[in-house]
C-alpha cells in the first residue's frame, strides 16, 4: 500500500488500524480507560477528569491513582481478573480520582484481562464511567418510594413519624429530625401559619448519629434560625453548614451538633398542610458526603407533603383554625406580586399583635405604591380593624392621590372608626379598648426614578443604593392614626438610583438606637435576592429581641425596560390625532399585539389627543406603555379635567370620554406638579407561540 494510503513501510494494515484504534479510544472516548500492567499500575490513560491530567496517575496503583471508599474490594476485583481471567462487568463503587477535588461519585468498573498470543497475562483494562447523576436521580426515586412504603400506614403520628426517618436515613440524610407542634400530638388543631416563637414543638422521631436529643424532648425554636424562618413563611431553608455560619450563634445547641458530627450540608421542611403548621423535619449530611442542592431540597419538599398529609389523617385533623390568625393571613397578599420595574419581597413575623400588614398596588403610569402599617393590640378585633383600614387605603390608592392626601383620608377612616368604637354600649368590651395605628405610604415612579413618602407614626425606611451605600432618607413624621392630633402629614421625595433597595419595617423589627445599623448592614449587597435580604434583616436582630409579631418588605427599584414603552412629544395642533394614530399603530404592530386592540387604542388615543388639543395647553406628550396590561397616557399642562359626560341622541359633541370608558378596563386623570395626565388602562390578550417583539 502506497504512503497515500496511510500505512508506514514494514507494518501491516492490521497494525495501523489497531494502533488508530488505540490513539482515538484514548484521545475521545468518555469512558476512562486504564491500562495496568501485573502489578495494577496505571501504564496509559485517559483519566475520567478534566481536571486531572493523565500523565499524573501514569505509574500509580490503580488504588492510588482512585480513592475509593472500599479500596480492599477494589483491590479483590481487580486481583480476581488478572488471575482467573474472567471480566468483571458493570460494577458500582464509590470513589474518586485521587487527584481530583471533592467527594467521591458512584462509579462503573468494567474490567477485562490483557493476554499476549500465547493466553499469559500482560495486564488489566479497566474502564471507569462517572454514574454519579444517574446513581443520586435513581436514589432519590428508591427514597420516594420508600417514604411512600413507610409512611402512612398508621393512624399514630409517632408511628408516621418514625416510618419517615426510617425512609430517608441512610437513603437521603445521615441524620433526620422530625418534630410536630405538641398541641398537634395531643390532638388538637395545628396553628395556622406563621408559627409563633412561644408554639412548643416535640420530638417526635429521630434517626442517625448525631442529635444529643432524645424522642420526646421538647423545645421552642430560636428566633433568627432556618427552623424558624421555615414555619414562619413555610418555605424550606438549605444551609451549609460550618464554623463561619452565622445564625448557629443564635442555637447553641445546633452548633455544638454541627461541631461534634461533622455536619455540613442541612435541609429544614415544615411540615404543613392547607396553611396549617404540623411541625418540621431538619435533614443533615455528613463529612465524606456530597451536599445537599436544590434537587434535594424538592426531594424533602415531596416526602415533607407525604408525611404532612399522613399525619393530619392521623390525628384526624378539625378544621377549626385560629380565628385571628385566620383572618390576618387571608387578608394580607398571598404573594409577591410582580411589578414592571419593582422587585418586592415580603416576610410576616409570628406573634401575638395580629394587626401588622404590607402592601403594593400598581398605579398608573407604571408606579408602584408601596404600604406598611400596625395596628397595636392582638386578637380577632385587632384583625378585623387591620382589614378596614387596608381596604380603605386600597380604595384610596385608586385615586392617584399624593401620598400625604392618602394619609390624611385614611386618617378620617379612622377617626370614625373610633368614634363608632366609643358608641359602643359601655357593657360591651371593646368600649373602653382604644385604638392605636401607624402606616406609611410610598410612591415609586420608575421614569422620574423617585420615591415620594409619608408616614403617620411609622418608623421611616431604611434605603441603599446599587453600591450597598446608605441613602438618606428624611421622612417627616405625621402623627399616629385615631391619634387626637390634628398636625398635617407630610411627605419627602429621594431621588433612587435603579437597583437601590428599600427597606419597610414595622417597629418590633428596630428595637435599639442601632437598628437601623444593622438593618443597612443586612442590606449592604442589593445585588442578592430580596428573598436572601429578608431573612439577612430576621438574622441581624439582636438575641434579645422578641418581635411580637412583625412585618418586613422590601422593593428593588428598576426602570421599565426600553422596548416596552414609547413616548411622543406632540404638536399642539388640529393635525396632531391623525399623526397620533398612525404613531400608535405602527409601536403596537412591533409589539404584535392583535387587531382588535390596535383600533381600540388608536380611537382611544384620537380622542384623548383631540381632548388635549381642544382644552389643555402645550406642551403635550403621549406615552405607551406595555406591562401585563396595556397603558396610554396624554400628558399636558392644564390642571382642568375633563367630565364624562352621557350625550342625548341629538348631541353632537361629549361622546369622547364615554367611548374611552367603554373601550379601556380602567381610566382615570392624574394630576401633578407640571399638569396632569389622562391615562387608560386595557387588558392584552396573551401572545400565541411566542414572546411580543420589542
């Protein structure tokens, strides 16, 4: 065969294609191929790590080039195939390249004796896959179904509890811990969620090396911990644990655990069913043992709602609930809504005062407000008076007042509110009960990137920039709600860069002259999530303080995104609504919105243009603007309103406001500084297949 072909003088073609064959397995193959001579010495690889380069095993022991978890079976094996000759296929075992960093992986060992032509032994092939994702995916479905094999089966609750900890340990933790509110053993109803810091819990079953505790031991949760913050908000917490962690100086208990057991990577479920708190179930791995991931942490969200369920059929669950509790819960938002240029993120305090609550509504003109108040006292009339007054500040935010006119109606609301209260006959026992709130009202408007607020006996904000630095914010105080003074509120505008945090607090959260220290402290990385910021601020409360009950939100400031709004500064002419419509369609063509819509906003936009031209002054600007709903607003400097007006049959003018009414979801007029702005609101429908354009 010629040079062309490949081959080199003397050999054979068998012999090149062997060798090619070689150098491709070697150089491409993902499985790890090893070669040992005799004596198991690595002579050629391809190790199964990138980070390992093959030249650094070459003349090791197999065992030590691999540390593997049970080297003398490794050992066997290969042993077993250089003197029998037979292959050993598909075996698991644990371990890890000897160079490489990190835990040991499940891996897969197939191996094949090397004979020379007269059947003598020259050595070992041994190829090595990593199963480790296949092996933890495998595990936490042996684990699933073992929970399900477990756990309810039993109408006890210690036998639920325990057949949970026999599931997951050793499957899925080295240590399980599961612990159920002690009224709930007894039989009583489970408290409604957020589980106070005074709600005993016990020990209902545990599993593993590790814990100090004993079945039946019980213990208030510490404030400031990943088992508090999980019944406060239901939500699970993953922590890594280690010397450096900073909420086990609240837990001395959990850190002498940690410390003892060599613990690092901890899951806390709670364990809860329709809102209520049954209890909690807290995981821990230890050293020689990956972490535990977010994938884990679904894993113990499943089995945790297995469990939970199993328990309530135990205790043969009543669905009397805690009336006052209740009633906070349900009536303060569920979620965190999301706003086209705010971040928020919220989290409520357990205890005895029931009448804190938070807010935000979306305004006009893409604004956010953003509320927060107190209502001192606790019980099902605390409740109920925190209600009135959110609905009545609901109502009033509807009406795009500045914030100090929002205070101030809010403030007459109360005052009847007491004055009914006073009427009461002097039997009753709400009589002689007086009522004491605060509140404060915020306004962020992402295009002047301003937030103007004010406050009535409410602790002030606390804010930083993108940078982490403190921004000065100097609200002036207004006197408490049903309070006898009669001083005007007032309110206070900063200017906020985009990316800057806020910080709302209820009082029980700034207990100390250093407060509001610690609380910038907390907030010193903005770029975290806001979720991460919340429970930064629980953990930063001194170990003394005891909220009894509180509330926390926190906003990001953005900016609405460029290809989501369009603005138009207009002539001030009769000429103006023809180029206004043409304008319109062609930005809600871009954002591929339908027909039907287009020629709805064009009239809309014709008449308010023409409205504009006819009463107001110049300057005069149009602004759409696309969220979950479709925004126009006609800006100009009169500060005269129009009215809707009902035209008879014969009139030939005063339809324009009526037909604006009847095409947009919402309108309204919004008065300012500079003159006013007639906006309307309109429902979108969802883009079929895709995303708009921008």
């Amino acid at each position: 065969m010629s040079d062309a072909g490949g081959a080199v003088p003397g050999t054979s073609t068998g012999d090149v294609m062997s060798v090619a064959l070689l150098d491709a397995l070697f150089s491409q193959s993902a499985v790890g191929l090893h070669v040992l001579d005799t004596e198991l010495r690595v002579e050629r690889a391809n190790p199964l790590s990138d980070a390992v380069d093959a030249d650094q095993i070459v003349g090791l022991h197999f065992t030590e080039a691999y540390w593997f978890d049970d080297p003398a079976r490794a050992e066997l094996l290969l042993r077993g195939v250089l003197e029998s000759g037979l292959p050993v296929l598909d075996q698991v075992i644990r371990g890890r390249l000897s160079r490489a960093p990190g835990p040991s992986h499940s891996l897969r060992i197939t191996l094949h004796r090397l004979d020379d032509p007269m059947g003598r032994p020259l050595g070992v092939l041994a190829a090595v896959v990593d199963i480790n994702e296949r092996e933890k995916a495998r595990a936490r479905a042996d684990c699933l179904t073992a929970v399900r094999r477990e756990v309810g089966h039993s109408l006890d609750v210690a036998a639920t509890c325990e057949g949970l900890v026999a599931a997951l340990v050793p499957r899925f933790a080295g240590f399980a811990v599961v612990e159920v509110v002690d009224e709930v053993l007894r039989g009583s109803p489970p408290p409604v969620g957020p589980l106070g810091p005074e709600v005993p819990v016990r020990r209902a079953a545990q599993r593993g090396p590790g814990g100090d505790g004993m079945a039946g031991d019980m213990r208030r949760l510490p404030e400031r911990t990943p088992f508090a913050l999980a019944v406060t908000d239901l939500r699970p917490r993953l922590s890594q644990l280690g010397p450096d962690t900073p909420w086990l100086a609240s837990d001395p208990d959990s850190a002498r655990m940690t410390e003892v057991s060599g613990a690092h990577s901890l899951i806390v479920v709670p364990l809860k069913l329709h809102g209520a708190v049954l209890g909690l179930v807290s995981l821990y791995r230890f050293r020689g043992t990956e972490p535990y991931d977010e994938n884990d942490v679904a894993l113990a969200l499943t089995a945790a709602a297995h469990a939970a369920l199993s328990i309530e059929n135990a205790r043969r669950y009543e669905r009397d609930h805690v009336i006052a509790s209740t009633v906070q819960r349900r009536l303060l938002p569920p979620h965190d809504h999301a706003r086209v240029a705010v971040e928020t993120a919220h989290i409520l305090l357990p205890g005895r005062n029931s009448g804190c609550w938070f807010d935000t509504v979306g305004l006009s003109g893409a604004r956010t407000a953003l509320i927060i108040g107190n209502v001192e006292g606790h019980g099902l009339q605390t409740a109920i008076t925190m209600g009135q007054l959110r609905t009545v500040i609901h109502a009033l935010a509807g009406l795009d007042l500045e914030p100090d006119e929002v205070l101030a109606r809010l403030n007459d609301t109360a005052d009847r509110l007491a004055r009914e209260r006073r009427s009461l006959p002097p039997g009753d026992s709400l009589h002689n009960q007086s009522l004491t709130a605060t509140c404060m009202y915020a306004v962020y408007d992402p295009f002047a990137r301003t937030c103007t607020v004010a406050r009535a006996g409410h602790p002030a904000p606390v804010a930083v920039g993108p940078d982490g630095s403190p921004v000065v914010l100097d609200v002036p105080e207004g006197p408490p709600l049903f309070s006898d003074d009669s001083a005007p509120f007032a309110t206070a505008t900063v200017r906020l860069d985009e990316g800057s945090v806020l910080a709302f607090l209820t009082g029980s959260l700034l207990p100390d002259t250093r407060s509001v220290a610690r609380v910038r402290e907390a907030l010193a990385f903005p770029d975290r999530p806001l979720r991460q910021l919340c429970d930064a601020i629980v953990y930063s409360l001194p170990a003394g303080a005891r909220p009894d009950g509180a509330a926390l939100l926190l906003a990001r400031t953005g900016v609405v995104p460029p290809d989501r709004v369009a603005t138009w500064e207009l002539a001030h002419d009769r000429t103006t609504p023809a180029m206004a419509r043409t304008l319109v369609r062609d930005r809600l063509e871009g954002w591929n919105l339908d027909e039907e819509t287009i020629e709805a906003t064009e009239l809309i936009v014709s008449e308010l243009i023409t409205n504009a031209v006819r009463y107001g002054t110049p300057p005069l600007q149009l602004r759409l603007l696309l969220d979950r709903t479709l925004t126009c607003e006609v800006h100009d400097t009169s500060p005269m309103a129009p009215n809707l007006r009902h035209a008879r049959t014969l009139d030939e003018g005063g339809r324009g406001l009526f037909i604006v009414s009847q095409l947009a979801t919402h309108w309204g007029t919004r008065y300012g500084a500079e003159g006013k702005a007639l906006w309307t609101e309109q429902e979108v429908p969802a883009p079929e297949g895709g995303s708009r354009a921008g």
